[in-house]
C-alpha cells in the first residue's frame, strides 16, 4: 500500500502499515482543525501547559517572507567582507546556530568552518589556519551559551597575538543573537557588526532565520533561493489535505505511538548534504522528553546496518528511489526546513508533548558548571578515577555489573551491545576531534552489525559528536525513554587551549561536559561505559579492530 501527498515541491510518500496508521491520525488532525490552527499560529495547540513558551516560539512559520527584509544586509555585508580580504568564515555556534549554515553551505559546495566544539585539538587547528583572512560569526540565541563564548574568547586572544587589534579586529567578528542578550550589549561595546535574529524563533527552529542565514551568505551560499522555496511549499500548510508536511508529522506521530519510535534516516541521491544530522536535532529535542520522543537513528545510506529491521524503527528515505516500507521525502532544501519543523510540531501534539522547550538540556549544563566551580576559582581539574580495564591505547571506566569481568575490548564491546534492553537504543558519545578523529564515526556501522550478530537484529546505534550532541539528543537520552545504553570516548590532548578571561582551559571544559553528561546519565541508573584513549589514534583503532 502506498501513499503519496506532494505540494510546494515537496513530495512525501508511505509504504506499508505506516499508511494506515497515519492515514487515522490525520483524519483526527484534519478534524480538530490543526492544520489552519497551526498556520495561523495558534500556541494553545500543544495544551494549556505548553502555552507560555509556544506562544513566544511560532515565529518559524513566518521566515519565508519575515526574513526576506535581511537579504539587501546580507548581500552589502559580504561584499564588505570580501573587500577586507576576508574569505575564509569561520562559525562559533552550537546546535540550531551550527547545523543548519552547515547544512545550507555544504549542499550549495562552499567552504564554511564550522567551529562547534571544545576539543582543544580541532580548534587550535582551526584558529590556526588563515588567520589573517578569517573572519568568525559568533552565534548564540541566548548570548551565553559557553562553546561559543569560549571561542570568541580564543578568536580575539588569537587576533590580538597576530597584532590584530582595535578597529581592524572589530571588522573581523559578526555576531548573531537575539535582541537584548548579554552577548549583543557586550558585541556592540566591542564594535562588532551585530544581526539580531527574530526572538520568537526556538534555535532549532531557526535554519531560515537570521541564524541559518548570515553565515552561510558570508560564506558564499545564494540564500534567497531557499527563502523562495520555502515560501512555495507555506501555502499548502493552511490545508487539511494536499498538505504533505501534515501528512509526514501524522506519519511521525503515528509510528511512535504504534511503538516504531526509531527514525532510521538515510539519503539517497537528496543532493542535500548533512540533513540528517540537522533533522536530529530538530526531531530529538522537540519531541523527547516526559518519557516520550522520537529517536532519528541517522546512518550512512539504505544499505547500512540497522536502517531496516527491529520492529521499533521506521525507516525514511531522503531522495528518489523509495521502495521499502516507511517513509520517503523529496524536496528543495528550503521546502525541506519547513516541512520537518512543521512535521515535527504536529508529531508533538500526537505525542502529547511541547515541542518547544528542552527541560533536560540545563542539566548537563549544571553538571558541567559545577565541575568548573569545584576548584574555588583555581584551574579546575577533573578526577577521572581507576579505570576498570586498560588494553594498550584505551582504558575502559565503568561498573562491574555492565562490563562482566571482561579481559578485552572485543569483550567489553559485546557486554555492552547485549545490555541494550528490548526496544533500546545505543548511544555513542564522542568528545573528541570531529576532523582529526573523523576515523571514530566508523563504529556506529560496526556496532550495529556487531548487534545483529550477537541479537535477532540490529539495536538503533546512534553517534554523536561531544558535546555538540548535547544540544542535539542530549535532552532525548535525558528526556526520552529510559532505555538507552551510553559509549562515552575521551581522548588525551596533544595541545591545550586556555580560553582567555576564564579560570579554565578548554581541556578542563571539554572534561567537564563529558563527565558532567555521564553524572547525568548514570543519576537515571543507565548503563554507560566510557573509553579514554591515552592515544587517540591507537586507541580509534584498537575500538574499531575489537569490532571487526
């Protein structure tokens, strides 16, 4: 059985029992009147209690045309750049400040530096690279988001030390944020050229505001485009059929209620870079929490271990070519921005959650501030404790019930793979070098299969960058349903950073979030394991031999 709704340029087909499925949802949509309710904007449609902040958070629904006043802007200031000899753009953001120019400027072919890490490592490589023509847009909705903050302070000792200084150096940041944070007061103070984003934007929800935007148009990407695409697709979100973007948040929301809460993702020939890793975050943070959610699973084409299989998955295609049951999206990339956050509020009101907050992110967060303050003021340090095992390159900490005795990695691994509880997930956490321990990635494949041998079929594996994943599935692993088990990786540094102003080196954060993380995660009784390479290359390696 097979269904498709197209509009707007945007086609989204089902196969198979999910037709059904979504087929009553959306009947039930279409009758309370949520598709004109929610173009019109509506903030009481996720309940009484999701109100307040939903009502301060539907701005999205409005970029296509509300954003298009940023454009002559964007345009005078990248030639503005450009005259100061500046081609090189470097991005200091996290989560909805990061993904989506990264998606955009990736899928258009140009170069832009995507900085949205703490590892010392990554970014010493980057702030050491083409100094003298970079120039770095610092992007935060709320102006304190720490990342960030710690990379603007590097950047400017950076620019100094190169004898960059007063009015040259002011030409070399563009901040973005919302009005009235501390980081626009402290950037006009500065001198800095300041884009205010609209406030009533949630950041995940930003990827054709001001957040999605300026970077990439600095870096050369022809944004307007995407704001037209986008504007072709909004009037089929006011109707209760011929409505793909409704069709999808039913199909969304009926999976996971029938207990397909898994979205295996996977692209094929979409000719749009890196979606997936924009659409988890989006997916993640919107919808787990309460013990709820959607977990997107995103994995390296329709091929690859675990995007087909446990009956707790919907697999979805990205691109032509769709022949399995589940879901298949095409679509321009600004049609596809709002497509998903449209989808992903309405799979909200079928889950009976607030798609717009993050009510577990903070606590991480917490976590990681009170290990900087441990040290009353002094340079903080993080006791790691005995590891459990160490082989070679790796030491392995975690508790004796989760690793069972075992003498090696091969059997670490494999307790580890066989905790995952009927209906769980696996969760890689890597805090390390996202380019120069790019090698990591290859265990999410590898544990997968590794599953599949070991299990009637491959458990979800997920992989997530530290702590980028922390604005990203953080709040689901937290939020979500408890049955996840965690594979935190820690790495040794050959360099360190200090991060200017602060009583801390960006080492000591870095420390800080992982094991501020894993406090988190071991508060709710999950099993979790963490991996500290002496050697990070070695240690890659040895993780990925003990699964082959």
């Amino acid at each position: 059985m097979t269904s498709v709704v197209t509009a707007g340029g945007v086609s989204v087909t089902l196969r198979g029992a999910v037709v059904d499925r979504a087929a009553a949802v959306t009947e039930r949509l279409i009758s309370d009147g949520v598709p004109a309710a929610l173009a019109a904007g509506n903030p009481q449609l996720w309940g009484p209690g999701a109100v307040a902040e939903a009502s301060k958070r539907l701005g999205w629904l409005k970029l296509a045309e509300s954003s298009r006043p940023l454009l002559p802007r964007l345009a005078e200031l990248a030639e503005r750049v450009r005259a100061d000899g500046l081609d090189r753009v470097v991005l200091a953001g996290m989560g909805g400040s990061s993904l989506a120019p990264e998606v955009i400027t990736r899928t258009a072919g140009v170069e832009l530096t995507v900085l949205d890490t703490t590892d010392p490592q990554q970014v010493a490589a980057v702030v050491g690279d083409r100094l003298e023509r970079t120039v770095v847009v610092v992007s935060s909705k709320s102006g304190g988001t720490i990342e960030t903050d710690s990379h603007r302070r590097v950047f400017e000792g950076a620019f100094a030390a190169a004898g960059i200084t007063g009015a040259e150096l002011a030409r070399r940041f563009v901040v973005v944020t919302d009005p009235g944070s501390p980081l626009e007061e402290a950037a006009h103070q500065a001198g800095y050229t300041v884009v205010l984003a609209d406030p009533d934007v949630g950041g995940r929800y930003s990827a054709l505001s001001a957040f999605g935007l300026v970077p990439s148009a600095l870096a050369g990407a022809q944004v307007a485009g995407l704001l037209e695409e986008a504007a072709a697709l909004t009037p089929s979100l006011r109707q209760p059929y011929d409505n793909p973007a409704l069709t999808l948040g039913a199909a969304l929301g009926a999976s996971a209620l029938a207990g397909r809460d898994k979205l295996a993702i996977a692209d094929r020939g979409s000719g749009i870079a890196a979606f997936g890793d924009w659409a988890e975050q989006l997916i993640a943070e919107s919808t787990g929490k309460d013990g709820k959610g959607i977990l997107p699973v995103v994995v390296e084409g329709v091929d690859a271990p675990g995007f087909t299989g446990g009956e707790d998955v919907c697999p979805v295609v990205l691109g032509g070519g769709f022949d399995g049951d589940g879901l298949g999206v095409t679509g321009p990339l600004g049609a596809q921005f709002l497509l998903w956050e449209y989808a992903t509020a309405v799979a909200g009101r079928v889950l009976g959650i607030n798609p717009f907050d993050q009510p577990n992110v903070q606590e991480s967060k917490d976590n990681t501030a009170a290990l900087l303050r441990a040290a009353d003021g002094d340079a903080p340090t993080v006791v790691a404790g005995e590891p459990a095992l160490v082989v070679d390159a790796v030491e392995v900490h975690a508790p004796p019930e989760l690793v069972k005795g075992a003498k090696d990695l091969s059997a670490v691994l494999e307790a580890v793979v066989t905790a995952v509880p009927e209906r769980g997930y696996l969760a890689v956490m890597a805090y390390l070098d996202r380019m120069g321990d790019a090698a990591a990635e290859r265990l999410r494949p590898l544990l997968a299969e590794a599953s599949a041998r070991l299990r009637k079929t491959a458990v979800p594996v997920t992989f997530g960058w530290g702590p980028r994943f922390l604005h990203s599935t953080g709040q689901y692993h937290k939020g979500g349903p408890q049955n996840g088990v965690f594979v935190q990786i820690t790495g040794e540094c050959a360099e360190d950073l200090p991060v200017p102003g602060k009583p801390y080196t960006l080492r000591q954060l870095q420390l800080a979030q992982a094991f501020g993380d894993l406090r988190a995660l071991r508060s709710r009784g999950r099993p979790a394991v963490r991996f500290h390479l002496r050697d990070r290359a070695a240690g890659v390696r040895q993780l990925l031999s003990a699964l082959a």
